[in-house]
C-alpha cells in the first residue's frame, strides 16, 4: 500500500490490510469453479487487483466496536465488496474509462456485453451472500439487512443518475451543495454509510441503532470523494492506479469543476461549455490539458482538499460521539483514525 505519514495512519493501513485480507479470501473461496468461459474467472479480476478494501474494513470495524465478531460480520463485509466491484464494473463502461487499480478496465479487455454480464453476476452473487444471513443471523436480521441493501442501491442509482444526467444534459448552473447531496447519494451511502449499518446490525441485532454512525459516514465518504476527485487531477498514476484526468475526459462535475465554472472569465466559461457540450472520443489531449491548467491555476484542487480536510475534521467529531466508550478499542481507533486518512491517502 502507498505510505501514509504518521503512526495513525501505520496503524490504519495494517488494519486495512488485516480486513482486506480477511474479505477477499473469504470472497474468491466462495466463487463458483467452472462454467462458461468469461464469467466467474472475470468475477475475480477487481477483486484481485490491488485496492484499499475500505468497505469491508468499515462493516469489520463497526461490527467489532459494537460488541461482534469478525465472524458474524465478515458475510456482511464480503457482500459490501460484492457489490462494490459490480458497480466499479458498470461505472466503468458508462463512464468509458479506460484504467481500473492499474490495469485496464473489463470492458475495455474484454468488450461491453462481456463486462456488463460480469457485473450482473457479480451483484446476484452479491444477492446470494444476502441470503445466507438466513441461516446465520435469523430471519429478522436477515431481512433488516436486505431492507438496508435495498436502500443503499436505490440512494447509489439515484446518485448516479444525477451525475450522468449533469454530463448528457451539460448541466453548467451548479454550486457546491448541488455536488454535496449527489455525493452523498452516490459515494457515502455505498461507501461508508451502509457498511457501517449494515456492521452494526450484525453485532446487536438492533434495528433502531443503525444510524448511530451515519453522519461520521456521509461526512468521511464526502472528504473521500473529493480526495479522490483530487488524486484523478494530481495523483502518481503508479500509485492512483487510474487514469490521470480521466475525470476532465469523462466531463464529470466534480467540486474542482464547479468550482472552476464559478469564477473562470466569460472566455474560459465558454470554452469550457464548448469541451464539455461534446462526447469524450471528440475531445482533444490539448484541450484536456489546457482545462488541467486552467484548475490548477485557479487553485480549485487545493481548494477543494481544504473541503475534504474540514469533512474529515466533522467526521472525527461525530464518530468520537457515535462511538462513545467504544473509540478506545482498537477498532474505535481504527474507525476516527480513518478520517485523517482518507484525505492524505495517494490512491
């Protein structure tokens, strides 16, 4: 993993890994072995490529400051990351992106229909871990956390759908709070909100506390976006392990471009509405560049990081309250430590 200064941030990347470990073994042992060519094997590829395993270290984490298991959460942790990699998978063809944790994207290998069918089966296998809480949690909590499923898809798609109408509609009258509640929608209820609820469900079977950490996650998952919507502009490649700019490419509205939109001149406002009216295959190299430039200069990406910086102080504050005595155990720790992470991270 990329070094991140400091003995918190140490500490936050062995439990990471820990978890990460943890998940992902439990994950590839459950895929099915055979079948048609280019399925399950293409299950595997994201999930085998080098990642943070943020969601599963999240359910893992609250699970055990709730008074869990590993064991009793881990089903949980690993039906998160199923339904992470489907949603990388689909993101990535609609967005056309060509790089994914270093490497090429599945349908840019592979081809679209491919793809596509990969990320369905990995959402039914997703479907599957749900239902097997049956026989391990009861059938109250097993369908509390379908309930909790049904709803972190439903925020994720409307999420998405508001960001992919901005970029067909060339949406250009937006402000801060526009990109905030899509963020919300579309990165910090997948992200951070439901592994957390979905962690402590399984340790105290108790419906009315699920919501105890949700402003520690809509804030830590917002600082997480803009810190990645960051790296995308300025990150090392090697380490960020996805396309550089790639945001500029696919038009996307990021804090950063909103930003921009707000106080660049008349002249710049207009060849930015120009590059963004077009489809990503008719925008140039040059063209990208120069909107690179016009940000930087503008100083919107450190602007932004300054936002991510203040979501990440929020986040602490309402996790050390949510958490109680809970915030001196290793995964309290762990869980508030997380918030100066995620804004210093490089990929």
């Amino acid at each position: 993993m990329a070094p991140t200064t400091g003995v918190a941030g140490g500490h936050v990347e062995q439990v990471l890994e820990r978890y990460r470990g943890l998940a992902l073994g439990a994950l590839l042992d459950d895929l099915p072995s055979g079948g048609p060519r280019y399925l399950y094997d293409l299950v595997a590829e994201y999930p085998r490529r080098w990642g943070k395993g943020l969601r599963a270290a999240l359910c893992l984490a609250t699970c055990r400051a709730f008074g869990g298991a590993e064991a009793v959460g881990l089903n949980a942790a690993v039906t998160v990351e199923l339904f992470h990699n489907a949603f990388l998978i689909h993101d990535d063809i609609q967005d056309e992106s060509e790089q994914r944790r270093g490497a090429r994207t599945l349908h840019a290998e592979y081809g679209v229909g491919v793809a596509l069918n990969v990320g369905n089966m990995t959402n039914l296998l997703a479907l599957q871990r749900l239902a097997a809480n049956r026989a391990a949690l009861g059938s109250g909590i097993a369908w509390r956390l379908f309930e909790e499923t049904e709803l972190m898809l439903r925020h994720s798609l409307e999420g998405q759908a508001i960001e992919i109408g901005w970029i067909r509609d060339n949406v250009s009258d937006l402000d801060a709070d526009d990109y905030y509640r899509m963020c919300l929608k579309k990165t910090s209820w997948y992200t951070c909100i439901y592994p957390c609820r979905a962690g402590i469900l399984v340790a105290t079977g108790r419906q009315n506390a699920v919501d105890v950490l949700d402003r520690y996650g809509w804030y830590l998952g917002a600082a997480f976006q803009i810190q990645d919507d960051a790296l995308n502009l300025v990150g090392d490649y090697a380490r960020y392990g996805k396309e550089i700019a790639g945001d500029l490419w696919e038009g996307k509205r990021t804090l950063i471009l909103i930003d921009f939109m707000r106080r660049c001149t008349s002249d710049e406002r207009e060849r930015l509405f120009d590059f963004l009216s077009r489809r990503r295959a008719q925008r140039t190299a040059s063209e990208v560049r120069w909107l690179h430039g016009r940000l930087l200069a503008y100083d919107c990406v450190e602007s932004a990081r300054r936002s991510a910086r203040d979501l990440a102080e929020a986040a602490r504050r309402e996790g050390q309250q949510a958490l109680g005595a809970a915030a001196d155990t290793e995964d309290g720790r762990f869980l508030l430590d997380l918030t100066d992470y995620v804004v210093e991270r490089h990929r």
